[in-house]
C-alpha cells in the first residue's frame, strides 16, 4: 500500500469552492456599509447647509420671511445672493468643495389661526451616489421670538 501525504488537486478544488462561497457574502456586506457611511456623510453636510440657512433667516422679521421665502424656486435666487450665507460657506476649502453639489431653498408657511407665527422650512436636496435623489428638511416653528427645531 501507498502511502500519500499532501491533498490532491480535487481536495484543493472544493476547498477555494466553499471558501469563496463563504466570503462573497462577506465582500457584499463591505460594499454595503461603504455605501451607507458615504450616506451618512452627506446626510450630515445636508443638516450643517440647512442649520446655517436656518440660523440665518429664523430672527428676520416676519414680513420679510412671507416676502421673501413664499415658495422653494424663488428662495433659491434669495439664497444664492446672500453674502452672508455665501461667506460662511467660503470660509473652508474643503467645506465649500463638500457643498458643491447640495441644493439649498427655504419656505415660510405662516399659521392659520397665529396673527405672528408661521414655519420655516429649509430643504436641501443632493444626489445620493448615481441612483437617487436625496432630501433633507429642517423646520423650525418661529411664534413671536420664540424658536423651536424639527428635523425631518
């Protein structure tokens, strides 16, 4: 009788066989996570753009807000004219490049049945890696000097 020492080439088949069938899993959960932590990034430089349009705006006098901010389109032309907000978005290079591809516009809805009181609303929207769009809101409920924050 022979005695054979080491695997044969059959043996070491089935072995890579099970090994990649048990990492394709793995390698899937790595891609997924890579994506979710991308989201998240982006989730978090959409709620710094809509704090900073929020904190800009929330003590304007409310005529101005209804004037200015009745509709999403037209805020836009607001926002983007806005040295203010413009410089704080300057002040970083790397925040500014960040940024880029975030759309930002703001909406006062005031309250039925509130003579001074009314809801700002900030959206920013951007495009969530090459499928879909994203949105984030940030309200905030404005009543006669007082302020309290929602986020969406």
């Amino acid at each position: 009788m022979v005695n054979r020492q080491g695997l044969g080439l059959v043996e070491v088949l089935i072995t890579l066989l099970l090994m990649g069938i048990a990492i394709i899993p793995i390698f899937g959960m790595f891609t997924g996570n890579v994506r979710h932590v991308a989201f998240n990034g982006e989730r978090a430089i959409a709620q710094m753009l809509a704090q900073q349009v929020i904190e800009r705006y929330r003590y304007e006098g409310l005529d101005y807000l209804k004037k200015s901010f009745s509709d999403y389109e037209s805020s836009k032309l607001v926002l983007a004219h806005d040295p203010l907000l413009n410089s704080l978005l300057n002040t970083d290079e790397g925040f500014k490049k960040a940024a880029a591809p975030f759309s930002r516009s703001l909406m006062f809805i005031p309250m039925e049945g509130h003579h001074r009181c009314g809801q700002l609303i900030c959206r920013v929207s951007w495009r969530a890696g090459q499928k879909r769009d994203s949105e984030l809101f940030l309200k905030t409920i404005v009543c006669d000097g007082q302020v309290r924050n929602e986020s969406k």
